[in-house]
C-alpha cells in the first residue's frame, strides 16, 4: 500500500475528521490499518490543503438540531477511543467482559 500523497511504501493512512460527503459514521469504524488522524478547526473545519492530504473521512454523529461542532479535543477523545477499542478487537465499545 502506497500513502496517497508520496510513492514510499507506508501501512499508515491518514483520516480527517471533517463533516464532508464522504465521511463515514465513527460508529462503523471504517479503520484498516494503523492510522494518524487529522482534526480541523472547531469553527471552520479542515482546510482544503488539509483535506488534499487525507486517504479518508470520518465524522461523529450528532443528534438534534444544534451545531454540527464539538470542541477539538473532545472530538479527538472520541475518535481515538473508538480506535483504541477496534485496536483491541473489541466487539462493543464499553463492554466487559
């Protein structure tokens, strides 16, 4: 596998997180591989330049009719605990066993 932007050989792919048309549901846990991932600005989000550089998009699914916008740190808590947990190979996040 190659990284989209370079011909070095690489296993990492890098995910935005970004409300984007092509962004998957968090909770499907659309990761393959060990992956670095890329947060926006709380207000604007990703910059075009940013996105060009990702493999991939997520987004965490919000209920109601507020702002589609969470604080950058607890959007990154979020995303790197549900990988932690698909890392492990658990099968439900939060589950004991």
């Amino acid at each position: 596998q190659r990284s989209k932007n370079s011909n070095k050989p690489t296993t990492i792919q890098i995910i935005g997180v970004e409300i984007d048309p092509s962004s998957v549901n968090l909770e499907h846990e659309p990761f393959t591989t060990s992956t670095a991932f890329m947060m926006g600005n709380e207000g604007q989000g990703m910059t075009s330049k940013q996105m060009s550089v990702c493999d991939g998009f997520i987004r965490i699914s919000q209920y109601g009719g507020g702002t589609a916008s969470l604080n950058v740190s607890v959007a990154a808590g979020l995303v790197l605990h549900r990988f932690f947990h698909w890392s492990r190979g658990d099968d439900v996040v939060g589950q004991q066993t």
